[in-house]
C-alpha cells in the first residue's frame, strides 16, 4: 500500500511550500488520478513519490511517504527506483540509448540485470507494447507517443510495486490513449500500484478509482472519480472535460470551404504545398505527393495517429528537413517558408534560452525587430498567457504546462508569415486551453498562415478553420 502522511516539499532555494500537507492512501491494484492547474504541484508530488525529491533535486521534505512499509528517504535513489518508476512528461530526457531496443537492453543492463535475462525481457517488453516493428529504430525519430511507450516498457520490465506517469496522454492521439488505457488496466490487474498526473481526464474514465485536486500544492479536493462529474468542481479548478471531445465536424474537403486552407479566395495569400514526399533515409516514404494550400489569416490542423509524419510535415514545411521530391512556396510571391517561418516546437525545454521568463520574451520580439533590448510589450504579452507574475523566474523553473505557455507566447509575438505550433496544449489544464486556443486565433487574424500540429480535440474544435488528416 502506498501511504502519503501529511506530506510537504520545498524546492531548493524557494520560498513557498511547492507541496503541503498532502495525505492520502492508494491499496495496490488501485489508481489515482492527480489533477488541477497547471503549477499547482502535480510533478512536484511525482518527484517525490519517485524519490527524485529530494535524493536528486536537493530540496526540504517533511511528512512521510511509504510503499509496504518501506520509504524513498531511507533507501538509496537505486533501490527506490526499482520499487517505484516514474515516466517524466518529457520522455526523451529518460533515453540512454539510441535504437528502442538498445534502450530497454541497456536499461535492464543498468540495474544489473544478467545479459541472457535482459535479452528475454526486452522481447517480451516489445511484444507487449507493440514496439517490435521500431526495434531497431533511432529512439530520436519516434513520435512523441512512441517514445512514451518505450519509456514504459523499460519501467514496467522488471515488475515494480508502483508506476508513476507524468502526462501521458499528452502527446497521444485518441486510439493510442485507448490502447494505453488498456494496457494500464492490464498492469492494474497485476497489482501494480498508479498515480497519474494528467490534463486529458475522459480517457481515465473506469482506469482511475480515485482524484486528488491540488491547488497552489495543497490537496483542495480528494475523493472517488465520480466527483470529477461536478461541472462546478472542473470549472473552479480549471480542469478539463470528462467527456471524450468530438472530432470537429467540417465540409466534404476538410474544412469549412472545402479543402486544408479553408475558404477558396484566390485573393488571400498562402503556403502552397505540391507534390510533397518525404522518406528517412532506408525506410519507407512517410507521405508522397502531396498537395495543398494552407491559407494566410485562418488556422490549419493537422491530426491524425501518431507516427504518421505530422511533426515531419511540419519540419519540410518550414525547411528543417529537404523533401523527397516536390517543393512549398508561398502563392502571392513563390518565397519559401524557411526564411519566413516561427517553429514552436512539441518539447517546450529545446526553445528555452534565457536565465529568466521576461528575457525569453525579449529575446523573442527582438529577433523580430532585429534588436536585442527590453520590450514595454514584454509584460503585456505574459499577462495574456497569464505568466506576467512568473517573469522573473528562470524558464528552466517552471512547470510543464507554463514552459509550454512561454514558448507559445515568444512564437506568436516574434512574428511571421507562416506559424507552426506543435502539440501547443499537452502540459495545459481547461483554462488555459481556451487561453491558447484563443491567442491562436488572434495570432492568424494578424495574417500568417497557422498550423497546428496536435492529438488534442479539444484545442481543433475551439480553434480550427480546417482540419487536414495525412493518408494512412
């Protein structure tokens, strides 16, 4: 059983209490879903229950937390961890090697797991999540979702007592949650003990039999998931819906007008794509002639399975990987995105630069104005994202779902004609996905031509003008 008694963290060098207070008891076989705002704590309490914090992150704890009997603060971070294994939210920052299955083999090797007995658990690891047919593949070329898959094989390889998972439903498309879903509920019924922190609630419906609430790191709420059905309750604590979100409904050609860009004016320009293909090298084409326009002023987004080429899509758009064959231009004047594109990538931390929020941002309208200086703007365009009370904290030192919100907002004022955002909303709680769906759309209305990249249904539906899906 894991008991949490009166448990409370304080980063190193903080102020305030990042956890306080928190109890709660979770038998095996059980799950518990940690929700609420994004910063008010859901991670910090994983880095504990992890035993991250404080063996590794060097904070203050106090309270107690054991798992049958046995506590992170009294064995080394090795041992906890073969008790208890956590799935960051940025899965690649867990690789150690560079195929899948090197991957699972060196983490096995790692904990001194015999070669003969690595080998035989690597291949039923595989077999189990469906990651034969990518074995042999880069971990780097995975989707977003196939790298948290491996990531879980190699945590659940030698049977923990707990899995703690940190957003994993963020960077998954419907039919992947539901296959995660599954296969969770199989480990379930093994006995293995789940604390999960997610945004995305409707695919934890019958996974989950319990909720704990934080807010500003205490426990508001705790109880049994049918609390999550109280409109109120979501609404108070910015959480998402628990209703699965309905696939956007557009014309015949996908879009409101009929195609990827939206309504046919051949006045209004935009980023034309023809006969598009692309293949990594020895592997087959991702995608091959393809054809479309994506419309100056109107937001295109692009869903669909993971692994599929969205995210390589979006890079041969904006001109970080060269086409198989076929060529992008914009319409009114045949210039290429390359030189007139903003990239805001799926993992906020490889845009993060400065040694504080308020710099990003500078750093940001600068590039656009071609002077690096401090902006007036600056604290405006952090109170829209609501980050202007965090502008003098280190962007390495925020949660997930503001490093998300910080990168969103030093893309959309740098200004451009053609904007990518990849996977904007998978660190952000109900609020401040209506927040980021919205400066999508005003950022489209100022004239550039936006895709989104995304698995979120939620953000198509409260943003897109056109919904394009690439051929299976």
């Amino acid at each position: 059983m894991l008991l949490v008694e009166k448990l409370g963290y304080r980063h190193a060098h903080a102020a305030n209490w990042a956890l306080n207070g928190i109890d709660l008891e979770l038998r095996p076989g059980r799950a518990l879903l940690v929700c609420g705002h994004s910063g008010s704590g859901k991670s910090t309490l994983l880095s504990v229950l992890s035993g991250l914090a404080p063996h590794y992150l060097k904070g203050e704890l106090r309270g107690r937390v054991s798992l049958d009997g046995e506590e992170p603060a009294r064995l080394t971070l090795s041992e906890w961890g073969r008790r208890a294994g956590l799935m960051m939210q940025n899965p690649e920052a867990q690789f150690l090697a560079a195929s899948v299955e090197e991957e699972l083999l060196l983490t096995l090797r790692c904990r001194d797991v015999p070669a003969r007995r690595a080998a035989e658990l690597t291949a039923d690891r595989l077999e189990r999540f469906g990651l034969e047919a990518i074995a042999g593949q880069s971990v780097f070329q995975l989707s977003e979702g196939q790298k948290q898959k491996v990531v879980l094989a190699a945590l659940t390889a030698l049977k923990p007592k707990m899995l703690l998972l940190d957003e994993p439903s963020a960077n998954l498309d419907p039919d992947s949650m539901a296959e995660l879903g599954l296969t969770l509920a199989g480990l379930k019924e093994e006995g293995l003990t789940m604390v999960i922190a997610d945004h995305r609630l409707s695919w934890l419906d019958g996974l989950c039999e319990q909720a704990l609430v934080l807010e500003n790191g205490a426990a508001a709420r705790q109880g049994g998931w049918d609390m999550l059905k109280d409109p109120d309750l979501r609404k108070t604590f910015a959480l998402r819906s628990i209703d699965p979100p309905a696939r956007p409904a557009f014309g015949p050609g996908g879009g409101p007008g009929g195609g990827p860009g939206g309504p046919t004016d051949e006045a209004r320009d935009g980023l034309i794509m023809e006969n598009l293909s692309f293949a990594y090298p020895g592997r087959p084409e991702l995608f091959s002639n393809l054809n479309g326009e994506f419309k100056c002023g109107l937001v295109t987004v692009l869903t669909g399975p993971s692994g599929q080429g969205k995210t390589t899509l979006a890079k041969v758009l904006c001109g970080l990987e060269k086409p198989g064959g076929g060529r992008v231009r914009f319409r009114a004047d045949g210039g290429h995105a390359a030189d007139q594109c903003q990239v805001i990538l799926q993992n906020a931390d490889h845009q993060l630069y400065m040694a504080s929020v308020r710099a990003e941002m500078d750093l940001s309208l600068g590039v656009q104005s071609g002077k690096m200086r401090k902006y007036p703007e600056t604290d405006s365009i952090l109170a829209d994202f609501g980050l202007k009370e965090l502008a003098e904290r280190h962007p390495q030192s925020l949660s997930g779902g503001e490093k998300q919100r910080l990168t969103a907002a030093a893309g959309l004022a740098a200004g451009a004609r053609f904007l990518v955002l990849d996977e904007p909303t998978s660190g952000l709680d109900g609020l401040n996905l209506r927040l980021m769906a919205d400066q999508i759309r005003q950022a489209a209305a100022r004239g550039p031509a936006v895709l989104v990249v995304t698995h979120d249904l939620e953000l198509a539906g409260l943003c897109a003008d056109a919904l394009l899906t690439l051929p299976g």
